[in-house]
C-alpha cells in the first residue's frame, strides 16, 4: 500500500525550505510562491485522500498516489539541490549574503534557469494526477476487496480451537461483567495491539457459563474500519428481539428501540474491533450508559477509544504460556524445547504469529524443517501458511493498525524504523529528528505550543494505538521501542513506500551499527542521497573510529542535503569534528552525544539552518565563541561539568533568543546575565557555584513560570546560610522546580509550600547540615518521587516518615548521615516506595519495624554499614523477618 504520508512530508519539508532558505532569493519570488501553492494545494488533496473508505484496495489509487509522492520528493530534490549550489558560489560569508549575489547576477545563473524548468514539469505532472485523483473520487471507482473485510469479521458464537493464558483475564472481567451496581464499568474495554487475542478473550467471556446466566440478552458485532451504523444498528437488534423486523427503520428510531430494550432486559453488547473514537461516538447514543443495568464490551486497538469506562489492557504472553500454544498446534511434537522456546521469542510472544508459526509447523518432524523456519521467521510471518492455506494473518493484521493511522503519525512511526532493533529509544532523540526531517507540521502546534510538543503528542497517539512500546520517567516518556514484529512491518512498509530509499534505489535515510562490522562496508555508500545518517553503538565504554567511513561518504559526496547528523560514540582524526561539516548548510540537527571530541569548531556556529545541536561528548570539550550567533537554534544540550571556553572566558548567549531547550547550562562556563534574553524557555538543566549568579538564575525562572515545563537545578555553593543566600533559597521554594540538588549549607530548611511544589519529583540535599528533622516537612510534598540525603545533609540523631507521608515516593536514599541514630517509619508512610539504599551511616541502630509492612518495597541495598547492623539483617537475624518480604535485598 503507497500512502500519502510520505508525500506530506515532502510538503512540509519544502514548505520549511521555502519560507527559511529560499526566502533570499530575489528575483524568483513569484515562481517559489506558484511553486508553493501547487505543492499545498497537492498536500491538502492526499491528507484528503487518506481518508477515503477503501483507498488500500485500490490498485489504481496506490498507483496515482505513489507518483505524487516521487514528484513531490523530486521537487525538494531540486529546491534543496540549488540552494546548496547557490551556498556553493562565490565567497560570501554566509547563505544569506550567498544566495543574495548569486541571484543578482542573473546573467550567470544557469541554476535559475533549470530551476524553472524542472519544477514547472513536475507541477505539470502534480496537477495531472492531483486531477485524476479528484476524478477517481467523484466516480467512487474503488475496486473494493470485499474478500478482505469479510476476513476480518468475527462472530461471537466462534470456537477457539487452541487457547492458553488469559485465566486471570476471564476471571477478573467476568467479574466486572456481573457487578451490576459498579457505574465505572458499564463500559468495558478490552486493549492492545494487533495480534493480541482480544477478540479471543472478548470470545471467551461472551461465551462464559457465568455471563450466559447474568444477562437475558446478548448481542455480537464487528465493527472493523469502515463503520456502516445503520447495519450495525439492525444485527444488534436482530440479535437482541430475535424475530422483530427492523428493516426500513431510520436509523434514529433503531436507537431510541435499541436504548429502550436496553433499558427493560439486562443485555450485553460486543462491539468487537471498534477503530476510532469518532465512531464509539456514533454508537454510544444507542446504549443507556449508566442508566440500566446493560453491559457493553469493547475491544480496541486505540485506547482514546477505551478511556471511557473500564479499561482491560491486555498483554503479551509470557514466554512458557507461549511455547504451549506452540505445542498445542503443531501437535505431534517431538522437536527440541530449545527451537521452540526461540521460535516463540523471534514471534515476540504474539499470540497471533504464534498461532501462524504453529501451522506452518504442523505436520513437520524434521528438525531441519524447524531449523529452516527459525531462520526464515520473517519471510513465514509475512508468506506463511499458518494453519490454512495462505494464511497472512499477522501482516494483515499488523498492517491494518498502520494503514488507519493518520498521515503524519505513519511518517514518525517509518523512522522508528531506523533504529536499532531491540534498543530503548530515547524520546528526546526521536522528537529532534522528527523535527528536523519536517516530519512535525508547524499547522498542528496548538496555542503556546513548540513543535517538540507536538512531537510528544504523536508519540503518545503511536503508543495509544499500540504501535509503539514506551517507558515513563518522572518527567513523562523516557523511551520507546518497536515490538519485534512491529519493526518488521515498519522496515516492510518503509521500503514499500520508498521512505528509506527513492525511486530511484539510492538511500535516503541510512543507520549504522557500528558494533556490526558488516553494516559497515563501504559498499552501501555507493547509491546514496543521504537525508538523515545515524552512526550509533550501544556500548558504554569504547568509542568507534569513523575516518574511514567519514572519508567514503565525502569522497562520493553523498552528504551534501543531509538535514540529520547523529555521532554516537565516535571518534575522529585527531578527536576533532570533521571540518567537511561546515559544507552542510541544510543541516538542521547535529548530535556527538558520548563521543569523544575535544573541541567544537567555530564553523558550527555558522550552520545556517541548524535547530537541535547535542555536545554531551565523553570528555572535557571546549566550545566556540560562534555558539551565540546561531539565531535558529532551539535545542541546545552540553555537558553540565566539563565544558569550557576557547579563550578561559564565558560564553554570551544573548543570540540565542529562539532557543526552548537548554540542558547544560554552567555559570563558570556561560554569562548568566545573557539567561535573561532567552525567553522562549520551555526546558531549563543547569549547575550555579556562586551566589550572584544564583539570585540571576532563581529571579529568571520565577519570571518564565508560566511557560517552563521542565526544569533542573544544581546548586553548588559551600555556604548559602547568609541573609542572603538564605533569601535567594527561600524564593527558589516559589520556582516551578522539577528537579533540585543543593550541596552547600543550609543549617535549615527553608518554608515549603505543597502548594507551589506541584512538580517537584526529585530532591537530593548534599551537606546542608540540616538540624531539624528534614522528613516533617518533606512528607507533604504531593508529587516527590526521588529523595536523596548524604554528606550529613542532616545532623540531628533521630527522623520519623509519619503515617500518610510521602504518597509518592518511590526511591529512598541515606548516605553517610553521620549522627543519625534512630530512623522509624509508621504504618502507611511511603506507600509506594520501592527502592531503599542505606550505606555508611555509622550510628544507626536498626533498620525500622515500619519496613515490614511495605509491600511495595521491591530492592533494598545495605552498603557500608557496622557489622551489627548488618549481622541484624541477614537470614536468622533479629531484623530479618522485617525485611524476607523484599525480592532482591543487597548487603554489601
């Protein structure tokens, strides 16, 4: 299927250049502003066409699409090609001034003759086929696979004929089912990702003995993609009043009778495979949530569909429930449990491609056979028999999901695909280069909204449809990765759609592992027109030489459009940034993130489109005094600890007025005067060793409250019990902190207000030599997560973690306390911790009695401790039964 996704992004890619690169250009303004308008109003017709009912099974639309989308990326070839030509000629000192002079002398410019000529063909060909699409679409001339959508409809009275798992499932949603008095669940969802078995467990309680006696009526439909209420209105009605005839009934009056019936009998309704939120819509008016005693269940793979009501999320299966529904279908089985516990795991324990690699199984007695299927899984998952013949379950399950995605969530999902597999992502990442490859439109941004909102607004629509697999920190997504065989059908569909390579079979977007010596040869570099390249290792320690592979790339000069430049864990000749670098002018984000790089040249400074720039390098770096002259800049990451400066002194800042991100920021490094210009703060990570600049830090944060969403401060001031410090201390309890170290004196802490602390999720205090028991007032704070206290950050002999307490915190850590006697925590205190780690607190007697009651502990690590304490502890100790509930308990 070619979509128009990728075409959109073409769009928004160009539409970006127009307005930021090619707006020098005198004398071809009204050609770039034809040139413009064609290319939205082609745009808006295929966002258009992305709806269509039925636009996958149509040969002739896929066909159409497809060329729009290798016009489209050939008019940014030519748009993207003569700006970098033009950035070529002459000797002016930057783009602007470039591409000024060159279009001035218009006598010697042959680019501005071609660019004329090769657009106005491909407009040419846009608007024929942008007009035999309208046609299309006003003749409805789909040709429909009706085999397709009669596939995919399931029927209630269905028998599973192997099934594992899911006993707690049942049992827990049987009970919702029959809890008639519970409002919450008179709506029930059951969701998760394509392949899951919903429908399997929807089945399962649909046809449950217990289910059979509550509800007088029952009523299965499917509701599939392509919603036809007035249809689905009438089967659940037929199914409800066996025998009355609904036919000719506007769909207006079968809700009302639909919403009475409802009302006078206890029915259950299924809707199985329901899409979109747009639709449960539709339907719900039929049903009298909250006001009969009916039940209704859904399943989903979008779980904006399922926020109402009971939510059911359904998981994987666990490894050992996966081998025995291999077992159970691929019966007689003598094959080794070692191949078939690695099928399993190459199916990522999907139910459904368990089940299609079961088929193909069945029957075959040789383990040469399995062997052979173990090395071919994707090619079986994908071509496979399964249990029938021709059986494509699990690509068309899958590809579903992705075919009703939005446009613009389907090109980020794509590049999902350029990462390593089975490697969290960090989000970060992702959401700079989805911005840097145009793949966040600027239209979607929301009033007071950044692009890299926007960015985190699709990953939570992916991770809500279950296309992706995220984790959460303290301050939202951390990371997210691709489930096996959702990898698989994202490097499917991005070849299919030429999004990692065009038309023409040269590379548009490459990633390399560098701990693989085979995906490093020379020879994948021939046929490339590089828009992202991503060098990546996992490793923590080494680095990987990339002169070669740099000097390749140059020599074949396929780096010349690159908009995305990702070094990690790279060294280079000499441990400096190639000075190539500076020739890519349409460059907009650059990372050498864990690399090792001694110094950033000046040339980057000058990057003229450049957004998102990360220079948290392995090792002490110094940065250019150019860094303040980089206008465009709106995500900047350095080193908190190692950065200097090439002449000793600090940096100004005070051009960096676009920028929103800021990790890094070190007073002994930059002029924090220069923080006041940057007003368009979002995201702020900073260290300050003196008091001066403290008070410029605390005021500036204060001043931008209301816009900062995510800030980090790291305080480094020996003394701060002065008037003044203890000033400056007091008013940082007023700022929208969400992470705060102090290692300085403090003596005491400063007035907390729960009510201007929302945010705060960390607190580590470092010799502040506290006297008063910190915990009283710390407890209160309604968001903490994360607290830390060491180097004597309290001085007194006894604390208490008092009942109701602490109502989120999860980590807890005591370091080198040196007078702390007694600690004792009462029932209900910290009811969610889950990490303790005690050490080198010399004086402490016991570990609490309160410990014994928290169930929610889950790793306690002892280190450093006197031996008695530690003698208490362990296995027939006196404090042992306080602790044998814990899984994993470290002594050390």
């Amino acid at each position: 299927m070619v979509d128009a996704a990728a075409a959109t992004m073409a769009l928004e890619t160009l539409r970006d250049l127009l307005i930021e690169e090619v707006k020098f250009l005198s004398g071809v303004e009204g050609q770039v502003e034809d040139v413009g308008r064609d290319l939205r109003t082609m745009r808006d017709f295929l966002k258009d066409a992305d709806k269509w009912p039925d636009r996958y099974d149509s040969a002739i639309v896929r066909g159409r699409v497809s060329e729009l989308i290798n016009l489209a990326t050939s008019a940014e070839d030519v748009l993207e090609k003569y700006v970098v030509e033009v950035a070529s000629k002459r000797g002016a000192k930057n783009l602007k001034k470039r591409l000024k002079r060159f279009t001035c002398i218009l006598g010697e410019c042959l680019a501005l003759h071609e660019i004329g000529k090769e657009t106005g063909v491909i407009m040419s060909r846009m608007a024929e086929l942008t007009k035999d699409l309208e046609s299309i679409r006003n003749t409805s001339s789909f040709e429909c696979n009706d085999d397709q959508r009669l596939q995919r409809q399931t029927y209630g009275h269905e028998i599973e004929e192997h099934f594992v798992g899911m006993k707690n499932d049942i049992d827990r949603l049987v009970l919702h089912m029959k809890d008639i008095d519970d409002r919450s669940s008179q709506v029930i969802s059951i969701c998760g990702m394509g392949g899951l078995g919903k429908t399997t467990l929807a089945r399962k309680i649909f046809q449950h003995k217990d289910i059979l006696l509550c509800f007088e009526a029952r009523a299965w439909v499917c509701i599939t993609q392509k919603l036809q209420a007035k249809a689905i209105l009438q089967e659940i009605l037929r199914q409800l009043l066996p025998g009355e005839n609904n036919e000719g009934q506007t769909i207006e009056s079968m809700v009302t009778k639909l919403f009475n019936v409802q009302k006078e009998k206890k029915c259950l309704v299924v809707l199985d495979d329901i899409w979109e939120i747009d639709h449960w819509n539709i339907l719900k008016k039929a049903f009298p949530i909250e006001e009969s005693k009916s039940k209704i269940l859904l399943t989903t793979r979008n779980q904006r569909v399922a926020d109402a009501g009971f939510v059911h999320k359904l998981d994987l299966l666990t490894e050992d429930e996966s081998w025995d529904l291999l077992q159970k279908i691929a019966l007689p089985i003598h094959q080794s449990e070692a191949i078939g516990r690695e099928l399993v795991g190459k199916c990522g324990c999907l139910p459904l491609a368990v089940s299609a690699i079961g088929g193909i199984l069945r029957g075959q007695q040789n383990p040469g056979d399995w062997n052979k299927v173990l090395k071919n899984m994707d090619l079986h998952l994908k071509h496979g028999k399964g249990v029938d013949a021709n059986d494509k379950r699990v690509e068309q399950v899958l590809s579903l999901s992705y075919n009703v995605l939005p446009h613009y969530l389907k090109l980020c999902f794509l590049y999902l695909g350029c990462f390593p597999e089975d490697e969290d992502i960090e989000v970060q990442d992702v959401y700079l280069i989805w911005m840097a490859e145009g793949m966040i439109s600027s239209d979607d941004k929301g009033r007071n909204e950044t692009l890299r909102d926007v960015a985190e607004r699709y990953l939570n629509e992916l991770a809500s449809k279950y296309m992706v697999q995220v984790k959460m920190s303290t301050r939202g997504f951390k990371s997210c990765r691709l489930h096996d065989l959702m990898r698989d059908l994202c490097l499917s569909k991005g070849k299919e759609e030429k999004f990692f390579e065009d038309s023409q079979g040269k590379i548009r977007r490459l990633a390399i592992d560098l701990d693989d010596d085979d995906a490093c040869s020379i020879a994948q570099f021939k046929n490339a027109n590089l828009r992202s390249l991503l060098l990546l290792s996992k490793s923590s320690f080494d680095c990987h030489d990339i002169t070669d592979i740099w000097k390749n790339l140059l020599s074949n000069a396929l780096l010349r459009y690159l908009k995305v430049l990702v070094l990690d864990n790279c060294t280079f000749e000499d441990k400096k940034l190639p000075h190539a670098v500076r020739k890519l002018v349409m460059l907009k984000h650059l990372s050498i993130r864990r690399s090792i790089v001694v110094e950033v040249p000046e040339f980057v400074g000058k990057l003229p489109c450049l957004q998102s720039l990360d220079l948290r390098t392995r090792i002490d770096i110094t940065l250019p005094s150019s860094i303040e002259k980089m206008g465009r800049l709106r995500h900047l990451f350095v080193n908190l600890e190692v950065t200097k400066t090439n002449d000793g002194g600090r940096l100004r800042l005070d051009g960096l007025t676009e920028l929103e991100t800021f990790i890094g920021f070190n007073s002994k490094v930059f002029d924090t005067n220069h923080l006041l210009k940057l007003t368009n703060l979002q995201c702020f990570g900073g260290c300050v060793t003196d008091i001066e600049s403290l008070s410029v830090v605390v005021d500036h944060i204060i001043n931008l409250k209301d816009q900062l969403r995510d800030t980090s401060l790291e305080i480094y001031v020996m003394d701060l019990t002065s008037e003044q410090g203890s000033l400056i201390i007091d008013t940082l309890m007023h700022c929208p902190l969400n992470h705060l170290k102090i290692y300085g004196r403090l003596r005491r802490l400063p007035t907390l207000d729960p009510q201007l602390l929302q945010n705060l999720v960390s607190l580590s205090l470092y010799g502040c030599e506290i006297g008063e028991d910190p915990m009283e007032a710390l407890q209160h704070l309604p968001t903490l997560q994360n607290l830390r206290l060491s180097e004597d950050a309290f001085v007194g002999k006894e604390m208490v973690c008092k009942s109701k307490g602490f109502p989120r915190l999860k980590d807890l850590t005591f370091s080198q306390l040196t007078n702390l006697v007694e600690w004792r925590v009462e029932e209900e205190a910290m009811p969610n911790l889950s990490d303790l780690y005690i050490s080198h607190c010399p004086k402490l007697e016991m570990i609490p009695k309160g410990i014994i009651s928290m169930a929610s502990i889950t790793d306690l690590t002892i280190f450093g401790m006197p031996s008695n304490f530690m003698e208490r502890l362990r296995r027939g100790g006196e404090d042992y039964p306080k602790i044998n509930h814990i899984p994993f308990i470290h002594l050390i």
